[in-house]
C-alpha cells in the first residue's frame, strides 16, 4: 500500500495527470484573482506566464500530495494546444502547471507561472484555463482564458483614397490612389517576397479579372509605391481599372496584404464602381419610392399578406402582428403570441404564410422554435378570426432541431400547393449531409404535414421523407419565380469555385429533387453548384428573397432581390441565358441597416423588414 501511495505522489509532482478526474471531493474550491497581460509574440518566441487564482473552499492546497495537489489544466483536457507546440515544460499535454506555494491555505493565493511558446502559424489562439484537483475532480470553471497572439508584426491601417470613378461601359479610369499606414513593427519592403505590401482583392476573389489595368495579378491591383515603409509611415497603391459593359454598381473589397506572409486588417476598405446608361423606352428601370409603413419594431423576421390587405409580421421574440393593412401607420389589430417559444440567436417565431385558400379556411403557418421535448422547430397551423389566431395544429412537430445558429425556417406555399420551408445545419455540418437528419435540408410537405408522393428519396435515406433537398447551411429565403414556378433559396453557404478557386459566403440555389447542394464540402462531384454566388464582394449574408413582377417595375421585371443582413443592402440580380444569375445591382447600401425579409406585395410594391433591434416595414413602390 505504502508502495502505490509513493508512486500517486511521485506522479503528481512529476505532473503526470488522469485524464478525467473520477471521484469528487468537499471543501475545494477556485476563484480568479488575476493574470499576466496576454501576450502578443513573434511565431515560436516564448513568454512565461502567471495566473493567481485563491483558495475559496476549506480544505489546503498541498503540492506533491495525492487528492490535494491543484494543478492549472486546459478547459476539456484538450491536448490541441500543445500538439500545436506551445507547450514549454507543461506538467503534462493538458496541465500548465502546478503551483508554485507547496501549501495553499484557505483564503490564500495560489500561483500557477509556465512557458509558452507562440505558434509557427500567425493568429490569434484562446487557450482556456481553469484549476483542477487532480485525480479527484474539477475546480470552477470561471471561463478563464489565455490569449495568444503569434503576430508577424505586418498591420496597416486605412489612410484615405480617391472618389469612386463614374465611368462609361468599358472606360478605363483615371489613377486611382488607396493609402494604407504601416503600423506594425515590420518595414515593409518593395520587390521582396513576404515583405513587400501589396493591395489586393479580399479573399482572392478572381471575378473581378476582367476589370484589370495592367495589375500585378488578377486578384492584387497594385504594389506599394514606395521602396521601404517603415513602421509609422505611410504608402500608397495606385492602380487603374475598366468599367464593366453593363450598366450597374460594382464595389471591389480591398484589403492590404504581404504574400507569402499574411493578410493585413480588413477594414471594410471599397472601390465602388458606378456604370450609367440604364435602358430608355418601355424597358427602362423604375423610379422607386420608398416608405416607412411600421416602425417600432423589434427584429421582425418575414411578412405576409391577406387577401382583404391586412399585413402579417412575425417578431422572432415570439409574436404575430395584425396590422390592418399596408398603409403607413395603419393600426395593429392584433398581437398573437406563439406560445412556448424559444426564442435566442437566430431561434425564434420566424417563417409565415397563409394558406392559398386563405379567405375561406383562414390557416396561418408559422416556422417557429420551441420548447417541445427539447429545443426543435416545429411549423405550425392557426386559425384566423378577426385578426386573433388560435392554435390549430402542429404540420410538423418532430425531428428537427433548433438552434440559435443557423436556424433556416422560412416558410412557403409552392404553385404545387405543398408547403415548403427551409432548414439550416444549426451548427452541426454533419446534419446537412446526412440523408435522414431533417436539418440542412429544404423540406417539402403536403399542408396537413404527409409525405408528398413525389418527394424524392435522397441517395442513402431510410426512405421517402419531406426532405426535398440536402447540403444546404442555413437558407434564409426561398421564392418561386413568376412563370415557372422554379424555386430558389438563398443562404448563407460556403462555395468555392472548382474552375477558379474563388470562394463565396452566399449563394441562390435552384431546387430540384434530390440534389444535394455540398455543405459542408464546398465543390466537388457529386453536388451541384449555386445559381449564383457572391464570391464574398460585397460580404452580404443575404436572408429573405423575392421575384418582382409587373410592368411598374420596367426593366426589372422577373428580377430577384435578396436582403442582406452583414452586407446592410438589397442586391438585384438578373438572370442569364443559361440559367444563373447575375449581380445587376445594389440598393439601399447602408440606408436601413440589416435587412430580413424582402417580400412582395399584393400592389406590386417590394416590402423589406430591418433587423438592428428597433426595427421597421418599409415599402418600396416602383413606377415609370
């Protein structure tokens, strides 16, 4: 016995640890004090780093001593931290230290001092922290964190630049100038690889190519001017570029970079490009008018409209209002409240149609999460009465999880009569290629919530199931195009071009049964890729979509709009010849903020709802 007591002692002074602590204990117990300042170093340099926490509970603190030994571990023993190389003389892969007191008393400080060493990889790391008696149990987690910076010491900051060129089709601009200051600690140096700073495109998006002047490279407009600039001083990236032929707004993200080293800051930096020239005649663009219809609002998610113009607003904390119709102003018939709503991040009362038969059986469907045997989202059925809607069923109940990621949940009615609603991931890749999960997928159902005859079976699912397609990450808006009753979601969905590399964070999609959309793989045989993608220029997180129609909107007529959230703007797009879509346009860039749901009205006018927490309806109505 004396001989397996020496061997636990000599094991933890040694630092060797069990990886789960199995047996718990009264009277330990941690509080914070404080630490060192995180430290910001160069790749592989080393730091020694404290962290004081005191003895909170009644029991002492004894180093080398079995069950009272407290060490300070990695959050989760993860080992990732030291596989990486920042481990220096750690007791183990997943503890720090010990302490450096042989004997903490109650009430008294402990001091956990260790070597770390900054990763050969630039970035920043988040190492969590928290005391454990070792072999016994965990001490308080009080979400302490570590923050390592391993810096190359490459930063810029934005200066100033020209005036955003109006150039004709296929002009080529004057000299445009863009000033960054080096406020590093790194000179940076002309004509020598991983020192010199250069200008270029945000995320190596090659789609603006074809508007290069004599650039260094496709996705890098310009070098630095000056030989060396050193920390403090200032540089400048001239380049010139050449008008699109097609009439329209284009803005170019720039951001400075040293190759071969790192990305400088992203400091939302533009070169927004204006091409006049609209069409004249019948086919001209419309005038539009905008106004604000509800105000006051708090995060409105999606609208509807009854046949007699009463308006239909859901607010994700839970609640749908009546209003008695579009006008500004026009009163708030009711507030209906969805009840056991769950209701956080992006989870709430989201999606809203009514029934195509609405002005007889007066059914409201609602996407929403709730509390209901866990945390899911459910669509749900009411019956209308004077504005004042009563729980009716559920379509669907089960089988689809909730979260305040990625949370889909539009919902509509198809010109096939099914009902349709859209699903993200939640947070969970694995969901969106997993045939029998319902997550990451558009879902398709009959309105009492069967199974459609003629839903696919997805390659490798049980069987038929109201999941209509897969690989999708988190559609925010579905609409069926005019005519051809086609329907296309937008999303916000990684996508990397096979034939260029060029990557997207949001994309329309076609639906068609059975095909899977690549989420979270990006590309490859197999999936099919977007009808349109925005390569990330602007970052726009687009959310609801909708076709225009009508001859009020003149050479917009059949476009589809999307509202973009991170982007603050309502991008235009046209469609091409071969079935994709093209940027055509941006409106409202910065005008109302985050923008939801883009719907269109019964009058033929497009109806947007913000998203920044005080939040309005607001119409926009073409003409002539």
């Amino acid at each position: 016995m004396r001989i397996v007591l020496a061997a636990v002692c000599a094991a933890l002074i040694a630092g060797v640890i069990a990886p789960q602590p199995v047996a718990g204990a009264t009277g330990f117990h941690a509080a914070w004090v404080d630490q060192s300042p995180w430290p910001v170093l160069m790749p592989s340099a080393t730091t020694s780093y404290t962290v004081h926490y005191r003895n909170t509970g009644t029991e002492t603190w004894q180093r080398g001593i079995a069950g009272r030994q407290v060490n300070l571990g990695i959050t989760g023993d993860s080992t990732a931290f030291a596989n990486i190389g920042m481990a220096v003389g750690w007791l183990s892969a997943n503890r720090v230290a010990t302490t450096a007191e042989a004997v903490v008393a109650p009430g008294a400080i402990g001091t956990f001092t260790f070597t770390l060493r900054a990763p050969g990889t630039p970035g920043t790391y988040r190492v969590p922290l928290h005391p454990v008696l070792e072999g016994v149990q965990h001490l308080e987690d009080e979400g302490v964190y570590l923050l390592v910076v391993s810096d190359l010491g490459f930063h810029s900051a934005w200066v100033s630049q020209s005036a955003y060129p109006t150039l004709q089709p296929g002009q080529v601009s004057t000299p445009l100038n863009v000033v960054f200051r080096n406020v590093g600690s790194q000179t940076w140096t002309k004509g020598v690889l991983g020192q010199e700073a250069r200008l270029g495109i945000n995320l190596d998006d090659a789609q603006w190519a074809p508007l290069a002047v004599n650039w260094p490279y496709s996705t890098r407009v310009a070098v630095q001017a000056e030989a060396t600039v050193a920390p403090g001083a200032t540089t400048t990236f001239t380049f010139q570029v050449k008008a699109p032929q097609s009439p329209g707004s284009y803005s170019l993200h720039l951001r400075p970079v040293v190759d071969g080293a790192w990305w400088m800051e992203d400091e939302g930096v533009f070169l927004t490009i204006t091409v006049p020239g609209l069409p004249v005649g019948t086919g001209a663009a419309p005038k539009l008018t905008t106004t604000i219809v509800q105000s006051g609002l708090q995060f409105p998610w999606d609208i509807a409209f009854a046949p007699d113009g009463r308006m239909f607003v859901t607010e994700r904390a839970g609640n749908i209002l009546v209003f008695a119709s579009s006008a500004a102003g026009a009163p708030q018939l009711a507030n209906n409240a969805v009840a056991g709503i769950h209701a956080e991040g992006e989870a709430g009362a989201m999606g809203i149609a009514l029934d195509p038969a609405f002005a007889t059986n007066h059914f409201v469907y609602v996407c929403a999460s709730r509390d209901d045997n866990g945390w899911v989202n459910q669509v749900l059925r009411y019956r209308e009465a004077n504005s004042v809607l009563t729980f009716d069923g559920y379509v669907v109940r089960t089988g689809i999880f909730a979260g305040g990621n990625h949370d889909g949940c539009r919902v509509r009615f198809g010109p096939d009569g099914k009902l349709w609603f859209t699903m993200g991931e939640v947070g969970n890749t694995a969901f969106s290629q997993n045939p029998n999960s319902l997550n990451g997928k558009v879902l398709r159902v009959n309105p009492d919530g069967s199974v459609p005859e003629d839903n696919p079976i997805l390659p490798g699912a049980f069987g038929r199931s109201i999941a209509y397609t897969m690989g999708h990450r988190n559609p925010q808006g579905l609409a069926f195009q005019p005519g051809t009753g086609l329907p296309y979601t937008s999303e916000h969905a990684h996508y990397t071009d096979r034939a260029t590399g060029a990557h997207s964070h949001a994309t329309v999609n076609l639906l068609k049964p059975g095909l899977n959309f690549s989420w979270p793989n990006g590309a490859g045989p197999g999936f099919t890729p977007p009808a349109w993608q925005s390569f990330d220029n602007p970052y726009v997180a687009t959310s609801g979509n909708t076709f225009v129609s009508g001859a009020a909107w003149g050479a917009w007529n059949g476009d589809l709009f999307l509202a973009a959230l991170a982007g603050t703007m309502l991008l235009r797009l046209e469609q091409q010849p071969d079935g994709t879509f093209k940027t055509a346009g941006v409106l409202f860039n910065g005008t109302y903020g985050r923008l939801r749901a883009a719907v269109q009205g019964p009058d033929g006018s497009l109806y947007l709802s913000t998203d920044n927490g005080s939040d309005r309806i607001i119409r926009v109505t073409p003409s002539p």
